[in-house]
C-alpha cells in the first residue's frame, strides 16, 4: 500500500506516479496603524500559491491548462511549465509547475 504524506494531488497523471508534491504560499500583508503610529489591523492581499509536481510516466496537463493542482490548492489555477523526460536507462518522467490565485474566479 503506497505511503501519503498529505499532499495529494486533484487528479493523479493515468499509468503515472507522483513522487513529490511541493507547495508554497505567500500573501502581501497590508498594515493599518491608528494616529498615534500603532498596529491597528492587518490583512493579508494579493494571496499566491505556487506548486511543482515531479513523477514517472506521462503528465495528463498541459501549459496553460487549469488542472492538476495538488488537492489543497485551491482559486484560478493556471499550469505555467510541463517537462517531459526521456532517457534510454529509466522510465519516462514528468515535471510541471504552476501557480493558483485563491481570490481569483
């Protein structure tokens, strides 16, 4: 029985294996000071995932596309690279990133 780690993604590549999963998040925090120059509020904008996906077989997404993002990925998700590999001493192997923007439609 394969191993999880907790990232998984949405739709796995048919015939293929995933062999890592790597998420990063990042946000522009915007900071409200009262009139004497304290912290009044804060609020976190402009919110990014970026993700890259590596595995053997075939990549079932294509550049451009909005499908493949690992499962806790979520807004209008756009596929930026796919990499193929081929070499005549392993199985073929896989490689797209992309990016997510959650306050997007």
């Amino acid at each position: 029985m394969p191993a999880s780690f907790g990232v998984t993604l949405a739709t796995a590549p048919s015939g293929g294996v995933v062999e890592s999963v790597d998420v990063d998040y990042k946000a522009e925090v915007k900071v409200l000071k009262d009139t004497d120059g304290g912290f009044s509020d804060a609020r976190a904008i402009a919110a990014e995932y970026s993700f890259s996906v590596r595995g053997k077989g075939v990549a079932t997404v294509t550049a451009g596309g909005s499908t493949g993002a690992p499962s806790n990925v979520s807004g209008k998700i756009i596929i930026t690279s796919v990499k193929q590999t081929q070499t005549n001493d392993d199985w073929e192997s896989f490689e797209y990133s992309g990016s997510a923007y959650p306050q997007a439609t």
